[in-house]
C-alpha cells in the first residue's frame, strides 16, 4: 500500500489535482454543466484533474426509501448494489457534459479506479488502491471522472464506503496517485465555526487541524465524513474545503501547528435524533458493565457518551446515548441482561434529545471552557443532560427543541463570530 503522500494546499501550474463535487453540486444538469466548466477551467491553467463525484443530491436517499419499500430489512449485499449506481450515473453525466464543451473525459467506476475494500456491506473500508488505470487514463491525458463512495472487495463484491463516502474516495485517491492538491468542493465555501445553517453568523476557518476536523465531523458536522478526516491524517493527506459555485478561498485541513492552541474553541458541532438509555439497580461487583456493554456491541450498536455512577442505594447506574434509531434495538438487547442483574434492575429511555459539543486543541491549556459553556446554556434557559469530555471536546445533551439556540448561545459566549486576537 502506497497511500504516504502529502497533498500541497497550493494551487501550481501543471499539479495534479483531485477535486470531489458532493451531491448538491451535481444536483441539477445546470450544476454539471458548471461542473465540468470549473474542471475544464483547471485544466486550461495545465493542471491534470481528477474529479471525484457523489451521486445527485437525494438520490442516494430515494433509492434506499425504495428498499425499504420492498421490506424492512433489505440485505446489505442488495443495499449496495442499489446505491452505488448513484454515483455510476454522476459519473458519466459530468464526463458527457466534459466531452460536450471539448474535454477529453473518462469515467471510472470504483472497481475500476482500482479501490479494494474490507470490512462490512454498507461501511466499507479502503484496504488499497491500485491506480494503474486511473495513471494510464492521465498518462492519455485524459480527465478522470470517479464514482466516490465505492470499492469492491478482493473477491469483486460492491462495498460502499458509509454515508458522506466520497469524500474518504477523494482523499484516499490524493494520496494513491500523488495529487500535488486534494480539494472538496461542496455548497459552503470552507469549514464554519457552527454550521452557517443553524448559526447565521458563524464565520469560516482559514485552517483546521485534523483532531479538531475529526472531533466536529464525528459529533455531527457533516461538511467532512470523519472516516475521510481519520484517513488524511493518518496519511498527511492535506486538503481544502470550498465551494463549486464561487471561487472563495476555502478551509485547510491540515495538521495542528503551536499558533493553533491560541485558539481555544476552534467550532460548534450539534447532533439530533440522539437516545438516552439509563440501566438502573445494577449490583455493584465486577463483570457487570462487561456484560451491558457487551449485550449492546453484539446488537451493533453504536454507544456515543457513557456514563456511570453508583446511587446513594448502593447500586449502579449506567447511561448511554446513542442515535434514536437504535433505541428499540437496544431495549431488546438489554431484556436477557436484566434478567440476569436481578429484581432490581431496569431500563428508562428518553428520545427527543440533541447533542452539542465545542471542539478545540487550546482547550488543552486554557480552563474555565465548561464553565463559560454551562453559564452561557444557564442563561438561555437551557437545561444540560449529560456531559461527556475528551482532551479537546466537552459535548452535552439538551432536549432536541432547544439545539438551535443552544448552539447559537454557546457560539456568542465564546465570540466565534470575531477574528481571534492573536
Ligand atoms: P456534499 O453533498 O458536498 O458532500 P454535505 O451536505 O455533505 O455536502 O456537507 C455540506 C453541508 O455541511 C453544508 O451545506 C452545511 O450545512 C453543513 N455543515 C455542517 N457543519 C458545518 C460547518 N461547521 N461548516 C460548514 N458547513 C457545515
Ligand atoms: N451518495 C452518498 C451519500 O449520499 C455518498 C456521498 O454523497 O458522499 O451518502
Ligand atoms: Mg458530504
């Protein structure tokens, strides 16, 4: 596997450059068209171009509703045969609309781009690429059009690579052919402090570190798939996030640098439709937590905050939240294990809940961030759920109806709007 490579921020003459376009950009065969014009543009200045392409906004979502028309639990096998034809079509619209204004194009699926996955149906992850054809299509001169979101296993099964995927295709291409530039062009001009959508004065970064990119992506900001931001830190892949509809510059992703930790909230992340599920009247002795957590990783659930105390009765209590979808699934996992933990035992639910988390490395050596967080959310008459911390997150619960302005108040408290003094 070939993937160390480091991709220059820099725009230079005759760079190879991989440009993803997500799918509000190849949303409408006007967006195509404009597509292939910023492709043939980057090409006139000599650079070679590889774009990589979502499926058309809405697509991805209206095949999956079809599944789940036919049954409930389509396979995942089906699922990603189905949604991989999104991106198939993308791909060979921009390529025709390359080909109509006199650009030598060429589609490639994922199969073909060489991109081998391992792990599960729907979550695919990239073991390898071999990018013998895509060098031999540049080598031709042509410009490559990629489906993103898709590889096939050793064995020539479809895998998809996780909702959001075409921006971990696009990175992981960067860095398997070398791209001197690795750029994600998508409807925001660059990475925000909160998303502009919820927090209207919200201001776009120069420059994000990696953690701090992978820490917003990961608690909900969905502008960067985080498995894409584990990826290019992993591999030193340095990429920047801007718009395909102007020509502002974007946001560098990139790794942390000293002058970074001035900065102590770097941006806002929230996420709704989160679950709470609270096991009560556990006995206090080992093995017990082994086996709760343990009934919900074999139900393949995914638990995000967690958090555990003993009540004054001696016994423990264990909470975690998880997306709402999940709820049932856990309910049923937890009925075999509360038999177990005895007559005392039980499990309460709340839904309707929303996560925010303020993210930033100088939060590392500065203190009093909660604090700040907390008063600001207090005076807003905001009432806080649970609190969970990393060494550069602190993420709370609030009732799902009040996120908006909980982001919105959290944002003015910490001045997120202003230029940090240097
Ligand atoms: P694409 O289809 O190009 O992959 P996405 O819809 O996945 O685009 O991501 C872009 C969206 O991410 C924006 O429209 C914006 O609403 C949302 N977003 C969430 N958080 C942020 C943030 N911190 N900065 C910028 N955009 C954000
Ligand atoms: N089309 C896929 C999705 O909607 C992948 C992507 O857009 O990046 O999740
Ligand atoms: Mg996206």
């Amino acid at each position: 596997m070939d993937f160390l490579l480091n991709c220059a921020p820099f725009s230079a003459k005759m760079a190879l450059i991989v440009q993803k376009y997500g799918g509000t950009s190849v949303g409408s065969l006007d967006r195509m068209r404009n597509v292939a014009a910023r492709l043939k543009r980057t090409r006139d200045e000599g650079n070679q171009v590889v774009a990589v392409v979502s499926a058309m906004s809405g697509v991805t979502d209206g095949l999956l509703k079809m599944a789940h028309e036919l049954t409930p639990t389509p396979s995942e096998r089906e699922l990603d045969v189905l949604v991989s034809t999104g991106e198939q079509q993308s791909i060979a619209l921009v390529a025709i609309a390359l080909e109509s204004i006199g650009v030598e194009a060429a589609s490639i699926t994922g199969r073909q781009a060489g991109i081998f996955t391992t792990g599960s149906h729907t979550r695919g992850r990239i073991l390898d690429i071999d990018p013998t054809l895509m060098n031999q299509l540049l080598a031709e001169d042509k410009t490559l059009v990629v489906a993103g979101f898709q590889g096939v296993t050793p064995s020539g099964m479809i895998h998809t690579l996780g909702r959001g995927g075409s921006d971990l295709t696009a990175i992981a291409i960067a860095s398997a052919i070398k791209a001197d530039v690795c750029q994600i062009l998508t409807d925001v001009d660059g990475v925000y402090t909160c998303d502009p959508r919820i927090v209207p004065n919200a201001r776009k970064l120069p420059e994000i570190s990696y953690d701090e990119m992978l820490e917003m992506a990961s608690s909900g900001s969905k502008v960067m798939q985080s498995r894409s931001v584990e990826f290019a830190k992993k591999y030193g892949v340095i990429f920047e996030v801007r718009s395909s509809l102007n020509n502002n510059p974007g946001t560098l992703v990139l790794e942390e640098h000293p002058a970074m930790e001035n900065v102590v909230i770097r941006g806002i992340s929230i996420e709704r439709s989160q679950a709470r599920v609270t096991v009560i009247g556990i006995p206090d002795a080992p093995g017990m937590s082994g086996r709760i957590l343990g009934a919900l990783a074999d139900a393949e659930i995914n638990l995000d905050m967690i958090i555990s105390n003993i009540a004054s009765d001696g016994f423990a209590r264990h909470s975690f939240t998880m997306h709402s979808n999940d709820l049932g699934k856990a309910q049923a996992a937890l009925k075999p294990v509360l038999a177990e933990l005895g007559s005392g035992a039980k499990v309460e639910t709340e839904s309707g809940i929303a996560k925010l988390s303020a993210v930033g490395i100088g939060m590392r050596s500065h203190s009093g961030v909660a604090a700040t967080m907390f008063k600001a959310l207090g005076d807003a008459g905001i009432n806080i759920g649970m609190i969970s911390t990393s060494e550069i997150k602190i993420a709370v619960t609030v009732d799902e109806r009040h996120i908006e302005e909980a982001a919105r108040a959290v944002h003015d408290a910490f001045k997120l709007d202003q230029e940090p003094v240097a």
